[in-house]
C-alpha cells in the first residue's frame, strides 16, 4: 500500500473520529441544554415593556412612566425599505438559512482578521430576537450556544416576518428608545412610514452600538455607519445608486425629540401614577397601559398658571429676599458664566441669573441667564423689590436698579416672553432637552423675580360626578412632591361657615333668624381658659340677620349660632354631610372652622352644595385601556337620585355593594344628603358674598351664577376661597407648608380669591350660565331687615326666601295698624342674648 494511501486513510479516519466526536459533544450540549430553553410561543404571550401613558380628558399627553420608550408597531406598518435597510446590516441572508447564517459567520471573520471592526454582524436577526427576549448578555460559549439553538428553535415555529417584528420592537437604539417607531419619535419626530432613506439607514445601524454610533453622541461615526449601510443596500440591489448617492449626501438631521407633555400637570399626573401601581403593581410601568384622566386640559393648564401667579403676586407684596447666591466679581469672564451659572437649578419659568453690570442712568441691569446667555433686566420689573424684613414689615420702594442688586449677585428672572417650558427636575435630559429649546425663543428682556415660599392649591370638580376637573398641588412639584391638594390637612376658618349655617336651615331657621353680633365671652372648660372670639374687623353690628351675618362672615353670630345648635348635633350633621370630624374640635372654636379639613375634603363639600344636596366622590381616572387599547376599567356613571331610587336597582346594589370594589361597578348613585330647599336657600346667601360681601372682587368676572365664601383663619395662617355654580366647585387655599403667619393684611380674598377668579375665568368662558332651579315649597316674604318679620304696611322692607313652613306668620291687626309688639319681644331677646 503506498504511503500516499496510507496518508490519506488516516486523514479520513481523523476526520470521521473528530466528526463523531463534534456530533457527540453537540449532540451532548443539545440533551443538556435543550430542557432549560424556553417554548417558543412564549414570544408571542411577551409583553414588550411599555411605558405608562397618562392622557386628559381631551387626550393631551400629561405625563409618561417608565424607563422605556416604545410604541409597538406591526410588519405591515414598517416600510419594506427600512425592512432592507436593517437586513443589510444585520442580517442581508435572512431569508435564506434557517436561523444561522455559516456564511454571514465567516464573513464577520474575514472583516475582524482584514479590517479590525466587524461591520456587518455575526448574529443573525433570529438569535438576536433569541438573545433579546430569553437570554442574558453573559459573553460566555454556553450562552452562544443556548442563542443558537433557540434561533433554529424559532426558525421553525415562527414565520421570517414575524421574527422581524419580534426584532424590530425589541432592539434597543440608543436614547431610551426601545424598536423603531420609538426610535423614529425620539432621532426625527417622526412616524417610521414618513422617514427618509437616509434616516432609515442611520436607525439601522444602532442596533450593533447604540453609543458608538449614535448622531447626537458621535454623528461623524453615525454618518460613515449609515453611508456604510447605504453602500450594503446597493450593492443587495435594494436601492438604485441614485438613491445611494442622494441619501450618502444627505446631512445628519437626527435630534433629540422627547415625547413632549402638552399639558402641565405633574401633581395629577402623580396621584394617576400612584393608582395604578396600587392596581397593577410593577406591571403598570412596563406593560403599556393608556390611563385617561377626568381632567380638562385647558383647565389643568390654567389651574397651575393661576396657582403659579397667584403665589408669586404675593410674595412680590412681602418684599425681596435678596439674591439667591454670589460670584465674586473677578471670576465674571464671559468664557465663565455658563458654567458658574449652570450650578443654579431652574424652577419652572424661573431662570437663574447672574447680574453682570448697572446702570443707573439707564435704569437697566445686564445679566447672564442660564439658557438664555445675555439679557437686558429693565428697572422697571424691580420697583416691586423693597427689602423684605418680616411678612408686615419691607424696606422703602427702590429708586434705582443698585438699590436691589450688585455685580455677582446671582437671583431668578422670569423671561417677558414666557416660554412655558415643562416642569422637570434640572438635572434631568428632559431638562436639558428644554434648555436647548429655550436658547431657540428671542428673550429681549427678562424681569426680577423670586421663588414663593408661601404654598397653595387649587381643585376644581364636576359637581354632579364628583370628576377632577382640574388640581394644583403647589407651587412647583419638582422642588416638593408633596400634594397639598390631598394631604395638607388645615383650618379652613371661614370657609366652614356655609356647612354650620346649612344645619341651621335644615333646623328650622331662616336667612331672616335674628343674632346678636356683640361681643361674648366664654370659660369654657373644654378651652381651660376664657376665650374672647371677634371679628376680623374688630367692629360689630349688633342684631343681624343670618344672611348678612354669613356674606359679611360675622364670626360671633356663628359663634352662637353653633352653641344653639349644639356642638354634637353640628358633628352629626357634618358626618351626614360625609364631611371628615375626626379632626374636628369638640368645643364653640369649631364654629370659626378651627378643625382640620384638606382642599380636596373642602371642594368636595362645596361640590355637595353646588350639586344641589347630593353625595358625590372626587375621582381621577376616566378609563383604563391596554397596549392593544382594549379598556380594562370606566368610571362608572354617577347618577343622582333622591328616596326614590328603584329605577336604578339600586336596593340590588346595596346588597351587593360588599362583594364589588368600586371599579366593578357600571353605576354608582349618589343619594341626597342635604334638603334642596335648604340647599337653595344657601345659593341664594353665598350668591351675596359675591355681590355685596367678601367675595366683591369676583364680581369682574360678571356672572349672574357664582357663589361662594371667603376664609381666613387666626394670625391669617390659612386663607381660602371655595366658590360655585350649579356646574363647577373650586376651592383655593394658600399659606405655608409649616403654618405661620401670612402678614395682616392678608386675607382670602387677597390671597384665595384672585387665583380662584383667575381660574374660573377660563373655566366658565364660553359657558351659560348655570343655576341651580328654585325647588318647590320655597316663598318669597316681604320683610323689616331689623327684626326678620313681615314688613307692615308701608314700612321699607325687603323680600327673603324661606321655606314655607318657616315663613314669617302673617301680621294681625295690630301689629299690622303699628300698635302692637315693634319685635323687639321674648322671642326676639332669646335670639339676640
């Protein structure tokens, strides 16, 4: 036998036995590894993460949650273009092998060995879809191993077209921006279908380096990437060269492109946030659920402005603080002052800026804002600026811009041209995002302002539903996440008083019943000392019906007035009310509204009034829909109903109410808890504290249907305002976080009153008027204002409401002929006294 044949049979049974030995050992890792892979049909129950949406009412983007951006899309959406695009540098054989590509493998090797750089991936677009939804990223060979046994796996379970849909929807590209539709929103603004050829190209090559090549971080990469997939496309005969030298040529047009919130609602979109973790724990961040809200977006957006401005006019009356910090003067180098201003944390409109020259001569001051670089400061935006000393107490009005700030000082300005940019934390991307935004907007002139240290709130609800309509939960909620609005529990003062003295028209008591606004003291043993209430004005008026004793706010009338109604049988009536008592006082202080009730637990009760007498609940979620946007819950629908509730079936649903969470129910009834006539009658009282008592202010919004109340508690610690008409209840509150005095001359209708008005304006624009119809048993009696009975015959009088039952009784002949009981009898004493 020649040594040629010998030779040869030994390579061959070299080969046989390293073959065998291959198919062993794979054949090995197989039975090994083969029970740990998962069933492919996995792959189509996976839900791809999906961030959270929440929308208004009118379906304007609020807020979104979670840490990646997608927006799932089918094959048949996706141009076939882009289809080729990512198949050329992924994958350009996909159609051809059976999940791994032995060719595309070895020549991924050749391009390392001859260039260095792998351009073209080793993987196929089924391992990647393998190693994406089941594998980690360990580089290990077990791992690879697992990754192509699930591809071949895959391969034949799976149609080719929906493993690229599986891929497309998966790949991460850079910018939180999870598959292509995301991709396309946040580089181009765009949907996939309207990309260019040249932008198809740039997201394709992400894929193999999202950092690397990605055209904000290194566009010059980014560019030879894309014309290298360009170059791909041609030469696979998917594009012609015209297009190749069209698209090769194109510049980078790639930005950064957020999904802009269009309504500036931070607190409620939390409190949404919230719910739905309750709900759905973890999942609600990932799984994409649509959360529409109850809340109208042009009246979301007018109740953070009104709050906004409404807290900044009143800070501007307390005085300037000074400046927010200092740069001494020798470091103010125009190549500096970006940097020395970027450690200043933007607050909504407010800018940080640092003071770079005065004139006095030209009333100006030039200053270098973060984001908006040099800006004129005019003298006449700092006249507000007298030095702030204690909150009754400023310093003389300045007379020229040195007489509020110096070179270095570093304070807030608020843009004349305000940009209304997004409310976000400053050290986020978003926040940058807003500062390149802003540097786009031609600021000429900015104005001196401050951070408000007072808080408020403001909450507007659907009368009859009980639906948020609108909230503000403070000033800013990236400086405080705490919601005033839900949990900043206050003394509300006076704004408590329409809910006393609507017990006592539910008692039998009238607007005409006669109090003695006169001084009082009490010892109370309760109080453990004497306790001397006043009014707010130190002045009284003796004999006064509750009418006038309620729109003018006569705090001693409501003092006695709940001593005649007793103090239990006042806390009874407010849990019938399901007005909150816990933290109610137990003595005549609560009479002055010296308990403890939220704004939310406020509007709610005025909503009642509003409503005409009915039980309603606050609620914040319209409807819940899925990423296939089936609707998973709806509100249920809120019907009001008196005794007679059996066209409702609602005896079935109390019995069943036990067994059913809220979200379960297709209807919910809101009973009567209040007597119409009585809730009528205080329309018609609360309609006078705009026309002729504390709310006078609100008269320029001219409206017939407004009503309401003024409130401030001692010390002016807490100021309110809560106003209605039969549609729409607001309430107001305004103080600081920990409770001290707002200043003397603060009241809620300095404070409450013109951000209520300057919500409701907008609220009601455009709408008709909105009263609540007059019930029957009601009458109308001619009466003396000084005594609350009839009128006689040719005495000036004038006309009240009342109840028919409690109606004045008619004059008899003497008294009618003026020779009887002037009023002034036992009767009328026990009232006064």
């Amino acid at each position: 036998m020649s040594h040629l044949l010998r030779t040869s049979r030994l390579f061959a049974w070299l080969f046989i036995t390293g073959l065998s030995l291959s198919t062993i050992v794979a054949s090995g890792f197989y039975l090994y590894l083969r029970p740990g892979l998962p069933p492919v049909d996995q792959l189509l129950d996976i839900k791809l993460q999906t961030p959270l949406r929440v929308y208004s009412a009118d379906n304007r983007l609020i807020a979104e949650f979670g840490e990646k951006r997608r927006a799932p899309v089918t094959i048949e959406q996706i141009p076939t273009i882009q289809l080729h695009a990512f198949m050329a540098a992924e994958d350009a054989r996909f159609y051809e092998h059976f999940g791994v590509d032995f060719k595309g493998l070895m020549r991924a090797a050749i391009e390392l060995v001859s260039t260095g750089e792998i351009q073209s991936g080793g993987s196929t677009i089924t391992m990647q879809v393998a190693k994406n939804y089941f594998l980690s990223r360990d580089r290990t060979f077990i791992r690879k191993f697992n990754e192509i046994l699930l591809a071949l796996q895959i391969e034949r379970e799976l149609s080719k077209e929906r493993i690229l849909e599986l891929y497309l929807n998966k790949i991460y590209l850079g910018n939180r921006a999870y598959g292509i539709a995301a991709a396309a929103q946040v580089y181009y603004d765009k949907p996939v279908t309207d990309l260019s050829l040249a932008q198809m190209a740039m997201l394709a090559g992400l894929p193999k380096a999202p950092s690397a090549y990605n055209p904000l971080a290194n566009p010059e990469r980014a560019q030879i990437r894309r014309n290298w997939i360009l170059g791909r496309m041609r030469d696979l005969g998917y594009i012609t060269e015209d297009a190749y030298t069209l698209a090769a040529s194109a510049p980078l047009t790639a930005s950064y492109n957020a999904a802009d919130t269009e309504v500036d609602a931070d607190f409620v979109a939390e409190m949404a946030r919230t719910e739905m973790v309750q709900r759905f724990g973890d999942k609600a961040y990932t799984d994409g659920y649509k959360v529409t809200l109850t809340v109208d977006s042009k009246k979301q957006q007018q109740a953070t402005l009104a709050l906004r401005n409404g807290l900044e006019a009143y800070d501007r009356r307390h005085g300037f603080r000074g400046p927010i910090g200092q740069i001494d003067e020798a470091e103010l180098q125009p190549e500096n002052l970006e940097e020395l201003i970027a450690n200043y944390p933007r607050v909504e409109a407010l800018i940080p800026a640092v003071v770079t020259r005065i004139s006095d001569e030209e009333g100006e001051v030039e200053v270098f804002a973060r984001t908006l670089g040099k800006t004129i400061m005019p003298f006449e935006t700092m006249t507000w600026a007298r030095r702030y000393k204690t909150e009754n107490l400023t310093g003389p009005k300045p007379e020229k811009p040195s007489d509020v700030v110096g070179i270095g000082d570093v304070v807030y300005v608020k843009p004349s041209a305000d940009p209304a940019l997004d409310t976000m934390d400053d050290d986020s991307s978003a926040a940058d995002e807003a500062d390149s935004q802003i540097n786009t907007i031609d600021i000429r002139t900015v104005g001196l302002a401050q951070i408000p240290r007072a808080e408020g709130a403001l909450i507007s609800l659907d009368a009859d539903t009980g639906a948020i309509e609108a909230l503000a939960g403070g000033y800013s909620f990236s400086q405080s996440k705490y919601n005033r609005a839900l949990q900043a529990k206050r003394q509300p003062g006076s704004n408590f008083k329409p809910f006393l003295y609507l017990a006592a028209l539910e008692r039998g008591m009238t607007p005409a019943t006669i109090y003695n606004d006169a001084p009082i003291v009490f010892d109370d043993e309760q109080l453990g000392t004497s306790w001397r209430p006043e009014n707010s004005s130190g002045r009284f008026e003796g004999p006064t019906r509750l009418r006038k004793a309620l729109y003018q706010s006569r705090n001693l009338v409501s003092v006695r007035l709940l001593r005649d109604l007793g103090i239990q049988s006042t806390l009874d009536y407010l849990e019938q009310l399901k007005i909150p008592t816990a933290d109610m006082q137990k003595d005549l202080s609560l009479s002055l509204g010296s308990g403890l009730l939220t704004p939310m637990e406020v509007a709610r009760g005025y909503a009642v009034i509003a409503n005409g007498g009915y039980d309603v609940q606050p609620f914040l979620i319209q409807s819940i829909s899925d990423v296939n946007s089936e609707v998973l819950f709806s509100a249920p629908e809120v019907i009001l109903c008196d005794s007679d509730c059996n066209d409702f079936d609602n005896k079935e649903m109390e019995e069943n109410a036990s067994k059913l969470d809220e979200q379960d129910r297709s209807v919910i009834v809101a009973r009567r808890l209040a007597d119409e006539r009585s809730v009528y009658l205080m329309h018609s009282i609360l309609k006078d504290v705009i026309t002729r008592g504390t709310g006078r202010r609100a008269l320029a919004l001219g409206r017939s249907d407004i009503a309401g109340k003024t409130g401030t508690t001692n010390e002016q610690r807490d100021t309110w305002f809560s106003g209605f008409n039969h549609d729409i209840a607001t309430t107001a509150w305004v103080g600081f976080d920990q409770p001290a005095p707002l200043g003397r001359r603060e009241f809620g209708a300095s404070t409450a009153l013109p951000i209520w008005m300057d919500y409701m304006e907008v609220a009601l624009e455009g709408t008709p008027s909105s009263h609540m119809p007059r019930p029957n048993g009601l009458v109308n009696v001619r009466i003396d204002p000084e005594t609350g009975k009839r009128a006689r015959p040719g005495q000036d009088g004038i006309f009240e409401l009342f109840k028919e039952e409690d109606a004045p009784p008619p004059l008899d002949p003497r008294e009618a002929s003026g020779n009887g009981d002037n009023g002034n009898g036992d009767d009328l004493s026990r009232q006064i006294f």
